[in-house]
C-alpha cells in the first residue's frame, strides 16, 4: 500500500467493508460522486467512453489503491467508470465521511493530492506513448510503469504486473498478437516472466531502455 499503510486504518474505520464479485460496477462515468472506494484486494478495471461512443480502458487498479477520490474532491461527476474484474474486497467510503477525514487529517490530504498529480501525470504519458511510440515501446512502456506501482516493488528484483495479456494489450492500445510477441522478445532477454495472470518484471531498467528507443 504504500504511503496509504499510514491512513487504510482511518478509511476502514470510517467506511464500510464490502465483496465484489467480478462486473460489480463500483462507479459510472457521469454518475453522481457518492463516495470512494478503497481496493482490498482483487482487480478493478477503469474506463471512459470517447466522443465517437467507444469505451477505452483509462487504468487498472488493484490492491491498497484508492479510486474515485477525484470527483470527491472537485465535486464534479465522475470521469470513469470502475468495474470488478477480479473477485475481491475493500471499504466503501461516504463523500461526507472522506472529506471529513481529509480536513481532519492534513497528511491523508496531501496524499490523496499527491496520488492524483501523478496519475494525471500517467495519464499525460499515456497519452503520449499511445500517440508517438511503436507496438512494442509501448508495452514495454506500460509494463515498466506497472511495475513500478507494485507494492513489493524494488529496483533490484522487479515487481509483479497483475495483468493478463489481454488486459495488457486494452490498456496499452494495441492488438493481444502485438502484446504476446513483445513478451516473447522481452522474455528472452531476461526481462520479465509470463505467468498464467500476471507477469513478473525482473529488469524496468530494461524495458525503460527499450520503450525509449520508440
């Protein structure tokens, strides 16, 4: 979890403990901010929908992360919509209740701000990568950046990316034959290894180089 090891206590204390099943809608793009949603465990995809009336996947998020906090904070409607895919649990928290702990709790303000900076960060280089780098920088891009976000993550030893392939392919913008064969190379280079849903990254450093070459 992270920075959130400090505040998860003080967000189960106030919300409420739930179970997701796999297509529980946790949120709706539009929809009123009713509150946020802290991930136990399980896996949660995010998406928005395009002007042309496509959906396109935005992230996915997993255990000890926190999503909806945004519209909570500007008090917009929500940008995405958050879907179960992976059965798990975690806390459902009111709007009233999480902006209470924000005022209460300057440290838990900062980081709930913080964590937003850098996913609209993401998003900003997502954007860029999906518009200027080829198939395979592009996965190697994404993977690096997933890994990075593991909990357990260390420079030396990887991290863990609890993405299937397909997933993987939606979230980088290209076909699931482009994914598997990147993996392939990236694999026999030692960089990663392909399990069955999830993939263990053994060299960022490596897949940074070669996302860099475009």
């Amino acid at each position: 979890m992270g920075e959130l090891d400090d505040y998860a206590g003080l967000v189960e204390a106030a919300g409420v403990p739930e179970s997701w099943r796999p297509g529980r809608v946790l949120m709706r793009e539009r929809d009123a901010p009713d509150g946020v949603f802290l991930i136990g465990d399980g896996m949660v995809k995010v998406t928005a929908g395009a002007a042309n009336g496509r959906t396109g996947v935005l992230a996915w998020r997993g255990s000890g992360e926190l999503i909806g906090e945004q519209s909570c904070v500007d008090g917009r409607p929500r940008s995405a919509t958050a879907v179960v895919t992976r059965a798990g649990t975690g806390t459902f928290l009111a709007a009233p209740a999480f902006k209470g702990l924000m005022r209460g709790h300057p440290g838990f303000a900062e980081w709930v701000l913080r964590n937003m900076s850098l996913r609209l960060r993401e998003s900003g280089r997502d954007r860029t990568d999906l518009g200027t780098l080829s198939a395979v920088a592009r996965t190697a891009a994404f993977l690096a950046r997933y890994a990075r976000r593991d909990p357990q993550f260390d420079e030396a030893a990887g991290g863990i990316v609890g993405l299937t392939q397909q997933q993987l392919a939606e979230t980088a913008g290209v076909s699931r034959e482009s994914v598997v064969r990147a993996l392939q190379d990236f694999e026999e280079e030692g960089w990663l290894h392909r399990g069955r849903n999830e993939i263990s990254v053994r060299d960022v450093a490596g897949l940074e180089a070669r996302a860099r070459q475009g």
